[in-house]
C-alpha cells in the first residue's frame, strides 16, 4: 500500500514544480497578453454559469476515471495542467502589475480557486488508493473488501461533488461583487 504522509508530499512537490514551471514559462515565452489581462477583466465579473459547469464536469470525470487504473493518469494530468496554469497566470499579474498584481492574484486564487483544488487533489488522493486497492484485490482475488471499498468510494465521491457544487453556487452568486472588490486593488 501507499503511504498517505508521503504520497501526499509527492503530489504536493509535483504541484509546486508544475506552478513554478508555469510562472517561469510565461517568462521564457515572452508572452504579450495585454489581451489575455483584458479578458480576464472582462470574464471574472460573469463567471458564474461556466464555473459551475466546469468543477461538476471535473470531479465527474475524476470519479469514472477513478474507476480504472490507466484513468488515474488522466486525472494526474488535468491537476498538472491546472497547477501550469495558475502559475502562468501569476507571472502574467506580476510582470503588468508587479507587486498590485501579486496581491490580486493570491487573493483570487485564495477565493475562487483553493477550495477546488484542494477539494480535487483529495480526490485524487482517495482515487490512488482506490486504484491501489483494486490491484491489490486483483491479486488476492479478495472480492468482499474491494465491494465495501467500491461503497467507501463513491460515497467520497458523493460527498466531494457536493461540497463542489456548494462552493460553485457560493463563487456564482458572489463572484460579481467579489470580483469587483478585488478589481480596485490593481486600480
């Protein structure tokens, strides 16, 4: 079996290296994205539909990609590739607003992104050992304790897509006015 302490600091390590490769990827780049700041502006104070949309679609796509061992990779992935981005995006407020941009970003992330993507790495946590578990019945041929831990499973999963769906009702009905106040840092 994995170790819970240790895999989690793994899969915090290649989180931070993925968030710091985006950061620097921006720079090496060299990326003009005066455009890309003007959408950003112009979508956060109208998330609301897509935001939900996207977390749901996520987590359920986490869970029936959990179900197979090769799925995982996937999931793995989605997570990187989400890591890559909140660090271009980092790099991308700090080089046009320096230290205001810094500010801004932390506390958008802190607001709009940190639930969720804490919500998802335990997830994928919990899909790890599950997988770990289904080789470790394939071998064994244990089918009792793998039907209880197909149980445990998904309801985890239940529970992750609700507290999910909580926090995207919560950032869809508030996201105007958080965005908003979060805007005036950088003006």
């Amino acid at each position: 079996m994995i170790k819970k302490r240790s895999f989690v600091k793994v899969i915090l390590l290649i989180n931070i290296v993925a968030l710091i490769s985006g950061f620097f990827l921006f720079f090496y780049k060299n990326i003009d994205c005066t455009s890309l700041i003007n959408d950003f502006f112009n979508k956060s104070t109208s998330i609301n539909q897509s935001i939900i949309l996207h977390n749901t679609i996520l987590i359920l796509l986490s869970f029936i990609l959990s179900l197979s061992i090769f799925g995982i990779v996937f999931i793995y992935i989605a997570l990187l590739l989400e890591s890559l981005s909140i660090g271009f995006t980092l790099a991308m407020f700090i080089k046009y607003y320096k230290i205001k941009g810094l500010i801004f970003y932390l506390l958008f992330f802190l607001v709009f992104k940190f639930m969720f993507l804490f919500l998802f790495i335990y997830f994928l946590i919990m899909s790890t050992k599950f997988s770990s578990r289904f080789l470790t019945t394939i071998i064994k041929k244990n089918e009792l304790g793998f039907i209880r831990y197909v149980k445990n499973h998904f309801i985890r999963f239940i529970i992750v897509l609700f507290l999910v769906l909580i926090y995207s009702v919560i950032i869809k009905y508030y996201s105007v006015v958080i965005s908003l106040i979060l805007l005036k840092i950088i003006q």
